[in-house]
C-alpha cells in the first residue's frame, strides 16, 4: 500500500507486491491472537455498572432542576445533560455493535430504548448510517461520513458551492466547531425524519412512539418550570453541548486520514487500519466511549470496551511485523489536524480566477 498527496485530502492507492503474504491470512492471524487473549469476551458488568452510574447522575441533575427553579444557574444543568447524554449515546453505539451482551436482539433492544427514550435519536436510522461507515470508512460516495453536509471533506464537493456556502467553505475548518453546536439539532432532525420514510424501517412504530414521547415530556417539564427565555435558553445550551461532545468525540477518529477512491479495492486489514486514528492520553477512553481506540473499534466491531487498550498492544505489534501505519496522536493534535485539513479542502471553494496576491496588493 502507498499514500499519495493530493492538493487536501489524501488518497489511498493499491500497490501489489507478490512477495507478500494476503492481507487476509494476516488479519485472521490477528484476530486468532486477540480471540485466543480473551478479548471478543463480552463485559456485561461493566456496562451494567456504567448505566446504573449514568442514571445517579441524571437523577441527580434531575434534582438539581427541581431545586435551582427559575434561575439561571438551570444552564449548568443544561451543559450537564448534555454530557450526560453524549456518555448515553456511547452505550448506544456500543450496543448497536453487539458489544455490551452476547444476545443480539437484547443488545438491539437496550439500543433503542436508549437512542429513542433516552437520548432522543432513532436508532434505525443510526444503525443503517453507521453500518455503511464500517463497511467503507473514508471511501468517496460509499461512506456517509463524509458525504457533503455544510462541510465539504472532498475537494470535489467544495469545488461545487456557491455564495454564502463558498465562503463558508473556504473557512470550514476555523468553523468547524462552532458549527458543531447545531449538530445537535441536526443529529435530532435528521434521524426523526427518517422515520417518515416510505422504505421499510425496522422498529418504526416503537421508536417513533418512544421519541414523541420523551420529546413531549421534556420540552413540557422545561417550559412548565422554567420562564420562556430560560426554557429555550435551557434547550439551546443542552442541545449545543450534545452536538459538541458528540462531534467533538467522533471527527478525530477519521477526517484527515487518507480517502479511499469510490472504485479501489483494498483489503478490510488496510482499509481500516489506514483510515482510522487513535487517541492518546490519560481518560481519553472515558471521555471519549472507548472511540479513541478507533482502529480496534474498527478491526474488532464488537469488541467490548475495557478490551481496547490491551487489544490496541496486539495490533500495534502486528501492524509494525507487517508494515502498515499504525496512527496515534493526542486529542488537541488531532483537533489541529481536522481544522488543518478541512482548511486544505476548503482551498477547492475559491474562484479560479481569484489571485489572492493581487488582491493583497489592492488592499495596500
């Protein structure tokens, strides 16, 4: 395998060599090791644990909302519930990955009670978004994590705005973050929608009969409580920090690695290790729901959490016998990274005919 630069991101390209073994053999050999160490073992306890510890503390924010009434101090409940919430959503991915129980109607079923009921998001549609991002990550017109959504990640795609959104493009990656305090929303439309979909959806009745009733009993709680300025304000912050964790935990896994053409074909080992990078750094693993280790996440769908970091150990090692880019960085670095890139992708957006030095020199 060989990475080539382009003007932003970058592509993978195949390279045969026939003097190496298949990419196959060596990701079963790998994945014998980690089975053979005990970690495709599911962890039931620790998720257990987890959950009953995620419910104190929603009770105890639940608490406080009661007690602070009409003040704005309720805004610090609010960024709380957000937090809370994202470490929800964590479960939920993990359980849509089988991770949590060995059953996997059980695991199907605490996802979606999690994802509807409690976080708000229908776990169908995060099921068939996430499924084809496994399947593909990074590649063009195959990943739907890359797909154009106000950010541009391929050239191709920030060559194609125009007005506001071309300036935008041009400096996505300054607004990238700020951009992400509406991701909550658009996480919470953009799933919802989906439920209204002609296609056939599993779980359609449950999960929208789920949502409307916790959106209904939410808002009502809020605006019953609080003044109208400080409910919408209440539902602003929450909405915002929910949208900033979740994108904050999920971009540096992915966006500035290298991109995979629509038509390559590339074995699963390099595909996803390649594409994918790791978070390094003391409580990433909590912060983060076990995301930082994204390789093995993406090696090892189902592997359960508390598995990762020995399992990371295993893949390095292997990684290093078989000559494949093994990617690790700190979280700030990677945040860098992603502003970088998307920057560089952005550049796509300018007018061709615009001289940036000529333009400099008028302003003189």
């Amino acid at each position: 395998m060989t990475l080539s630069s382009t003007l932003g991101p970058i592509r993978l390209t195949e390279r045969k060599d026939p003097s190496r073994r298949p990419m196959t053999s060596t990701y079963s050999a790998l994945l014998k090791s980690v089975t053979d160490a005990g970690l495709l073992k599911r962890s039931p306890a620790f998720y257990i644990w987890l959950f009953v510890g995620l419910s104190l503390a929603l009770g105890g924010l639940i608490t406080g909302f009661v007690l602070i009434g009409d003040s704005w101090f309720q805004l610090l409940i609010a960024g709380g519930l957000g937090i809370l919430l994202t470490q929800f959503a964590f479960i939920t991915h993990e359980a849509s990955h089988r991770a949590v129980f060995k059953s996997g109607k059980v695991n199907d079923w605490i996802g979606r009670i999690l994802a509807t009921a409690v976080v708000g998001i229908s776990y169908a549609w995060w099921m068939t978004k996430h499924t084809r991002h496994h399947g593909n990550p990074n590649t063009v017109g195959k990943d739907p994590d890359i797909a154009w959504d106000t950010i541009s990640f391929t050239e191709e795609d920030a060559s194609k705005q125009k007005g506001m959104l071309r300036w935008m493009t041009q400096r996505q990656g300054y607004l990238f973050f700020p951009l992400l305090t509406l991701e909550g929303i658009n996480l919470h439309f953009r799933s919802i929608a989906t439920l209204f979909r002609k296609e056939r959806l599993e779980g359609r009745a449950v999960e929208l009969s789920l949502i409307a009733l916790r959106l209904s009993v939410y808002v009502a709680i809020i605006f019953w409580v609080l003044p109208l300025g400080l409910a919408f304000a209440f539902l602003g912050v929450q909405l915002a920090v929910f949208g900033v964790y979740m994108g904050a935990s999920f971009a540096p896994n992915h966006k500035g690695m290298p991109l995979i053409p629509k038509t390559a074909r590339v074995d699963f080992l390099n595909k996803q290790v390649l594409t994918s990078r790791n978070i390094t750094g003391r409580g990433t693993t909590a912060l983060m729901g076990g995301l930082n280790y994204q390789i093995e996440h993406h090696l090892f769908p189902s592997m359960s959490r508390p598995h990762l970091k020995r399992a990371s150990k295993l893949v390095q090692e292997h990684c290093r016998t078989e000559d494949i880019n093994y990617t690790q960085t700190t979280l700030l670095h990677s945040y860098a990274i992603v502003v970088d890139y998307l920057n560089k992708v952005g550049l796509a957006a300018r007018d061709p005919f615009d001289c940036p030095e000529a333009d400099r020199m008028r302003r003189r």
